[in-house]
C-alpha cells in the first residue's frame, strides 16, 4: 500500500516532489502554529471582556511574528550551574519531534477516489509520509517530546525547573498510557497503522447514510473524549499545565531559559496543540472527507483541505475553551484522572469493543452478548471502586501508624 | 455537572465578545494605528499632569518666586530662585519674580501640594500626562518650558502627546475650591485672571453672589430645620 509516488522508482521527479512537500509541510505548520498563537490570544480575550492583541497587522495578527523577533534578539542567558551541553540539546529535542510528528497528517486529497492528487503528473498522498506504523511514529515523537521539557528541567541546575521537569515526567507517563489505549480502540475497529488507511477506512457514507462513518461515531464517542483529554494532558496544556505552574513553579521547566530557546520550547508547544488537533481530526473525524463538488481540482484539491482545516479550527478552539474555562488540576486530581479514571475506561472499552466484534463475527446471539457484556461491566466497575476503597482504607491507616 | 456549566459560561462571554459586546478594555496608546491618533478615554476634570506657570492678562507672570512649592514638595523636585523685579520692566506684580523655576518629573509624583501651596495661582497642572523624554536634561523644564505662551495655553515640547482637552482649563480656575473644601460652596469669584481667557466665570456650584440662585430654598432653610432653633 504506500504512497503511489514511489511505486515506481525514484527519480529526479520524486524527490523534488517529496522536497516541495517537505517545504509546504514545514511552512503549512510554522503558519499554523502562528496563527495558533494569535487565535489563543484572541479567543481568551473575547471570553475575558478583552480586546487582545490588535496592533500588528491587520487584526493583530502579525503578534507572534513581532513577539518571535524580539525574542530572537534578546539575551541569551546560560546558567552556572548548568549542564552545557544537555541545556543546549533541550529546546531541539523538544521542537524537532514537534515538526516530525505532523508529517503523517493527511492534509487533503478526496478520500472517496483513493485519497491521491495529481502533482506534476505523478499521483500522490497529501501527507508527507506514511509509513505503515503512522500512529506509532506519532507516539514515538510525542514521548521523545517530553525529554525536551524532562532534560530542560534537569539541566538548568535550579529547583523549580527540576519539579517542572518531575512533573512533565509523571504527567506524560500517566497520560501516554490513556493516549495509547484510546488509540488501540481505534486501530482495532480499522485494522491498520498507517493514518492514511486510517482517513480511507472513514471515507464511505456511515449509518443511514447521513451519518459519516467516522471513527468518532464507530468508536463510539468515549474513546475521542479520552483522547481529546489524555491529549490535553499531553500537550502540558491548561488544565493540565503543572508543568509551567507559574504560582508554583516561576516558569517551570522552562524558568532558565531565554531568547531563541525559549522560543524553541514555545513554538514546540503550539506546533505539538496543531499536531494534536490534525491527529483527532485525523482518527476520529475522518480527516479531509466530507461532501466534494465541481471540477477536477476543486474537488481533489480544494475541498478536502478546506474540511481538514475547518475541523482542525475546531479543535483549536476546543483547546483554547479549555484553558478559558478550567482551573487547573492539583497534582493528585491529576493523577486520579488519568489512573482511576481513563485508562481503566479507555481498556475497558477497548475490551468492549473488541467483544463486540468478536461477536459480531462469529455470529452470536446479540441480546445474549451484550447482556454478558453488562454483566462483566458491571462486576468490573464494582471490583473497581472496591480495590480503590480498600486501597484508600489502607493509606489512612498508614497515615495514622505515621502520625 | 459543573464543568459543563462554566464551559457554556466561556461560550456566552465569547459570543458576545466576538461580535464586540460587553469589552472593558478601552482602546489606550500614545501612538497610531493605521495612520489615525487612538481615541482615549476623557480624563478626570482635575487630572494631575505636567505643570504649567500661569500669566496675568496683560502677560505678567503670576510667580512671585516665594519657594512655597519648593517648601512643600515632599519628592523635592521643584527648584526656585527668586530676584528682585526690575522697576523698569518688571516681570511680575509684585516684588519679586520666579527667576529660575525647574521641576524634575523624573521625581515629581504629581501630589498637586504645590498647586495648593501657591499663593497666586502661578503653579497649577494640565491633563498632560503623556511626556515620555529620552535624556535626564529632557526630564527637568525648566521655566521657558513651563510658563504658558503669549495665547495663554502651554508650550508643546516635541516629546509631548498632547491630545483635544489636555490644555484647557489649566488654570487655577480649575481648582478653585471653597476654604472648607467645598466644590459647591457659593460665593463670589476669587481666582485671578489669566492670558487669553481673563476671569473666567464660574462653574455650576461656584456661582457668585449676584447668581440667580436662592440660598434659601435648600442649605439654609434646611439648617434652621435641622438647629430646631432660630438664629
């Protein structure tokens, strides 16, 4: 399977498409990120009675563009106490997974015609690459992320950027496991890695025919929730920034740095919140697909990335309603949401949605299936809330031997 | 469930401001946008802002050069000089006159005590507030910036934003309260003239004696009520 383009050898051709596609990419996520920046702005000050920024450019919108400038020029300041050369790998290691990860994103092509356009006569995906383990490359480059903002912690040689760093740790190592579960369900119900196949498996007309046949419904909605907030959790994004707690923390991890490093880290978070959001679009919303009219490239070209963006403006803004609406979580109702709340709930629907096509294959009675269904849902839940209350009887009694 | 209620709180708040509903901040900066001055916000009627050195109607200088505001500056940054008029061509009035006069901003707080202190209404504030300077010599006016123009309003010094309004009423006029502090107190004009305006008449509540205004009908009959005797 694969994309076309290299079906038939590689030639001058192929790799000046690849390269236009490396550039596109890159410049397509480097806007997006600036534009990120500028719709957060803006978002939160329409729901804080704000104006936000409105001086550069029209609308403000050349903010970030002003805000990166000075940030370039400014001091760049290296701590004593530093660890030189692991303070200066940090911020890259932080910002290339960043880029990386947003090279399987499907970007465009009409999915209900083989997901290919045309470019200088060659047929090709609209994504950079897409290699058979798409997803798992996803949450390769998300977890080598985290050493970016874990080693920053550890190399300024400062208390409170080490506890960002603890924090980062213990956050992304709760969350991957969620991240990684939700996930499973949806590589369980379309069989493959690659997110292309993943956006072809969407692209049919759904239940009834008017439903589409995204994940986001197949799955059955509660795997897209985990993900959209084991995502959140993820991305170090409110509610869920314990990492950069300003009233406990300075700055977090990132306290030491300035200048172009800290840059480094801040364009690496915003590329990481567009990544995630093309990647929910992406598994659960069916990417690019939607209804396509007119000519050849209108309806190739066009129309598909219109609906990739406009569904990944709606989660950009899902993320910025977040941080609009949600105190942030103290550490152990963080730790509470994502060990008793999401991963048993995103295994358990996994479990539950692979029982459901088990059944379904081997043709057994509906109504005796999910009436065992309940059952082990049931007994599972209860044995659940009985192992936490035991557990919480027991740290109390420890508590009173200590005290 | 409260989390869904906050988000539907978040919502609302941002539907109206996105169609520019219910916004508080006030559109504020010294400087343009697209070519257009910021529009601000009207500023309090006795703002505390840069000082002017007011002039008689014929010209003369109100400074008497008594170091009053100098005495009473609690930032210290005001410096006077005084010297003998020349009977010839006498600067001010009276016996004296301001020879040197500088104010420091880069200390003053804008206390206004000087304002208070004069006894000639020469030292009084405009509304300007926006004079941003570059170098410390920038920082001290010195008289010939400080004194009004020969049309009564302030200089303009290449460094000040001045704005619609921040140079009128700039006179003591403008602070003329009663001795007990009243702003409504009722009596006749005692604040001097000034170059270009004269005597200006007086606001709502400071009318004068001959004002149309019947004493009778509140304050005073109010009193006798109040005293339950007669006087």
């Amino acid at each position: 399977m694969g994309d076309p383009l290299y079906a038939g050898g590689v030639g001058l051709t192929v790799v000046l498409v690849t390269l236009l596609k490396v550039l596109v990419t890159f410049v397509l996520l480097l806007v997006a990120t600036m534009f990120m920046v500028w719709f957060e702005r803006k978002i939160v000050a329409d729901m804080q009675h704000r104006i936000g920024p409105n001086r550069a450019g029209p609308w403000g919108l050349l903010q970030t563009l002003a805000d990166g400038t000075k940030l370039f020029f400014k001091e760049d300041l290296l701590p004593d106490r530093a660890d030189r050369i692991v303070f200066r790998l940090a911020p890259v290691l932080a910002v290339v997974p960043a880029f990386l990860a947003f090279a399987i994103v499907p970007i465009g092509g009409n999915f209900a015609e083989g997901g290919t356009v045309s470019m200088f006569g060659r047929e090709t995906f609209l994504q950079l690459a897409d290699p058979p383990v798409g997803v798992l490359f996803f949450l390769a480059m998300s977890g080598i992320g985290v050493y970016g903002v874990m080693l920053a912690g550890w190399s300024s040689g400062s208390k409170y950027p080490l506890l960002g760093g603890v924090r980062a740790t213990a956050q992304i190592v709760s969350y991957e496991a969620a991240l990684g579960l939700s996930l499973a369900s949806v590589i369980l119900v379309n069989g493959t890695l690659s997110t292309h196949q993943i956006v072809a498996e969407q692209a049919g007309a759904g239940f009834g025919g008017i439903i589409p046949n995204w994940n986001l419904v197949v799955t059955g909605v509660v795997p897209a929730i985990i993900f959209l907030i084991a995502g959140t959790a993820e991305l170090n994004r409110p509610p869920f920034d314990l990492v950069e707690a300003e009233q406990e923390l300075v700055g977090g991890f990132n306290t030491e740095y300035s200048s172009i490093r800290f840059a480094l880290f801040f364009l690496a978070e915003f590329m990481n919140t567009v990544t995630m959001s093309a990647l929910v679009v992406t598994l659960f919303l069916g990417g690019p697909s939607g209804p396509v009219w007119g000519p050849e490239p209108v309806r190739t070209w066009f129309f598909p990335i219109f609906w990739f963006l406009l569904k990944l403006v709606v989660f950009l803004f899902v993320f910025v309603w977040f941080r609009g609406t949600l105190p942030r979580l103290r550490y152990d109702q963080l730790m509470d949401l994502g060990w008793k709340a999401l991963i048993p709930l995103a295994l358990g629907w996994f479990l539950l949605l692979g029982a459901v096509r088990v059944a379904r294959n081997e043709g057994w009675n509906l109504v005796v299936t999910f009436g065992a269904i309940t059952v082990v849902v049931v007994v599972a839940v209860t044995l659940l809330n009985l192992s936490l209350r035991a557990a919480q009887r027991q740290r109390l009694a420890d508590a009173e031997v200590n005290a | 469930m409260g989390y869904l209620e906050g988000f539907a709180i978040t919502w609302r708040k941002f539907a109206r401001g996105f169609v520019g509903d219910d916004i508080v901040t006030t559109e504020y900066s010294a400087g343009t946008r697209s070519g257009r001055h910021d529009e601000k916000r009207p500023k309090p009627e006795r703002f505390h802002g840069r000082h002017v050195l007011n002039r008689y109607e014929d010209g003369m200088e109100k400074c008497i050069g008594c170091e009053l505001c100098a005495g009473v500056c609690p930032a210290r940054c005001i410096y006077v000089r005084g010297r003998d008029n020349d009977p010839a061509d006498p600067t001010s009035p009276g016996e004296r006159y301001g020879y040197v006069y500088e104010i420091n901003y880069l200390r003053c707080i804008h206390c206004d005590l000087c304002v208070e202190a004069c006894p000639t209404e020469a030292i009084t504030e405009s509304k300007l507030f926006e004079f941003s300077f570059t170098s410390r010599e920038d920082a001290i006016y010195t008289k010939d910036e400080l004194v009004v123009g020969d049309d009564g309003r302030p200089k303009r010094l290449p460094w000040e934003d001045w704005r619609v309004g921040d140079d009128e009423f700039t006179s003591g006029w403008v602070r003329a309260t009663a001795p007990q502090g009243s702003a409504a107190y009722e009596n006749r004009v005692a604040w001097s003239g000034e170059l270009g305006y004269g005597v200006r008449a007086p606001e709502a509540g400071q009318a004068s004696e001959s004002a149309t205004v019947d004493p009778g009908s509140h304050g005073h009959g109010h009193d006798h009520a109040h005293d339950g005797g007669h006087h």
